[in-house]
C-alpha cells in the first residue's frame, strides 16, 4: 500500500487552496502529510465517501504523475526504515531511533536538516544575539552611555524570547521595545527631528565613534535577520508567524531611534 507523504502533498497543492484533500482507495497518508494538510487547513476525505464541497483535490482526480517512489535508506545509524522510532523526520514523517548527525530538532522530537529555513532563521538569531553582547562588551570598554547599553539590554531580551518561543512553538507577545509600544517606536522613527532635534539618522562615519558604529551594524543584522525569518515563515505567500516577523521590523526602527538619539545627545 503506498504512501502519501508530506513532501508529495507539497509538490501537488502548491497552487491550489482546496477544502478537502481526497485519498485515493488503496492508499495511506502519513502522519507528517496528516499535519501539513491540518497546518493549510485542508480537510481530509477517504475516496467514495460523500464530500460537500466542490472545491477539492484528489491525486487520481487530478490525473498528476506521481513522484518516482522513493527507495533510498534514511541516513542513520543501523539503516532501518522504521516506521516508528524516538524521533521523526518533519519532511518525510520517516522515524528514527537515533538522531542523524545532519539533523536537529525543530521542535519536540520532529528533526529537519540543519540547513532547513528554521534553523537558519535560528542561526541568525543567534549570531544577532551575540553580537549586542559583544557591542555592549566594547561600548563598556569605551566608557559611553550606559542609557545606550540599557536600550541593547532591553533588545536582547526581545530577541531572546522570540528564539524560545519559535523552539517551543509558542505565540511570541511584545508589546513594546526600548520603553516604546509599537505605535510610538513608527512615530519617533519617521519624526526624528519632533523627539531628537535632527533631522534624520547620518549613515556612520569613524569619527562618530566607536558606539555609533555599532548600532548601525546591529541595526543592518536585525534586517538581515528579518529577511530570513520571511525565508523561514513564508508559504505559498501565507505568513505563518506575522508576530515575529513585525517585531524584527519594529527592531529595526528601534535601532534607527537609537541612533537619531545617539546623535541628538538623547544619552546624555
């Protein structure tokens, strides 16, 4: 009895927003293709049985070439083929009893491989992270604002919860960034001259200094970032998690504030 897995529902509903998915008599669907389809919100109906709407898509109905079958052997320890196992592959829906060592968890025990979009949006993260600390680290060794170093604190904070949210699955909540709710960081952004008394942020210059320079290169790796999280996020034009990519564009224009203020000696 053959299968229909997640990656074949990918290829074959990539243009089409149907209701109900129709499975051909004699064939099974796999518990990861069970979930992508319940993530589009597409309903699931075994051939032959009534169906109420009209907008539906069936693999037979269609008349589509399906994928040559895939016979090639999961890479893991051992070889197996397991159709239950410790963890599961969140493309294939394939089980193993031991993690790959080019995979990694995306959340709970579902796997991807390390270069999957998720895990790039993770890595960027990351690297955003550390490098505030390493901007608050020679800011310090600089002997400047500690107004500055409190701001980078509070976005710190920000992208760290965002991380933990995304591993855990859970809604990411900000309601404000640098003592700013979301409304006032957009005015304060595009008014720079009504709330710091200069007329626009000045692209970096060395002699502006050492903490000048580095909000301006956090602030091109926060839009850096927000460009991997639409790479990670973005289906078939839906996003799935507006959330995060909106804060990461809030960032950004907490991190422009920061500089218009830097300039217009808000940090004094």
């Amino acid at each position: 009895m053959k299968a229909i897995t997640e990656a074949m529902l990918r290829l074959e509903l990539r243009d089409v927003q149907p209701e109900v998915f129709i499975v051909p008599e004699g064939r099974i669907i796999t518990p990861a293709a069970r979930e992508y389809l319940r993530q589009r919100k597409i309903g699931i109906e075994m051939e032959g049985k009534t169906v109420r709407t009209t907008k539906r898509f069936s693999l037979a109905e269609e008349k589509v070439s399906e994928p040559i079958e895939d016979t090639s052997v999961p890479f893991k320890k051992g070889g197996e083929n397991l159709s239950s196992g410790k963890y599961r592959d969140y493309e294939t829906g394939v089980y193993y009893n031991e993690k790959p060592e080019h995979m990694t968890h995306l959340y709970g025990n579902v796997l991807v491989a390390k270069n999957h979009p998720r895990i790039r949006f993770r890595g960027k993260l990351d690297s955003l992270q550390a490098l505030i600390v390493l901007a608050q680290a020679e800011i310090v060794a600089a002997g400047d604002k500690e107004g500055v170093l409190d701001d980078l604190s509070n976005i710190l904070s920000v992208l760290r919860e965002m991380m933990r949210c995304d591993v855990l699955e859970e809604p990411f909540i900000n309601e404000s960034i640098i003592g700013l709710n979301h409304s006032e960081l957009r005015d304060h952004s595009h008014h720079p001259q009504k709330y710091y008394a200069i007329k626009q942020m000045l692209l970096p210059e060395f002699p502006m200094g050492v903490t000048y320079a580095w909000l301006n290169r956090i602030r091109t790796e926060v839009r850096s970032c927000e460009i991997t999280a639409l790479d990670a996020y973005l289906e078939q034009g839906k996003l799935k998690r507006p959330e995060i990519v909106e804060c990461l564009n809030r960032l950004s224009s907490a991190l422009h504030i920061m500089m218009c203020k830097y300039l217009g000696k808000g940090y004094e």
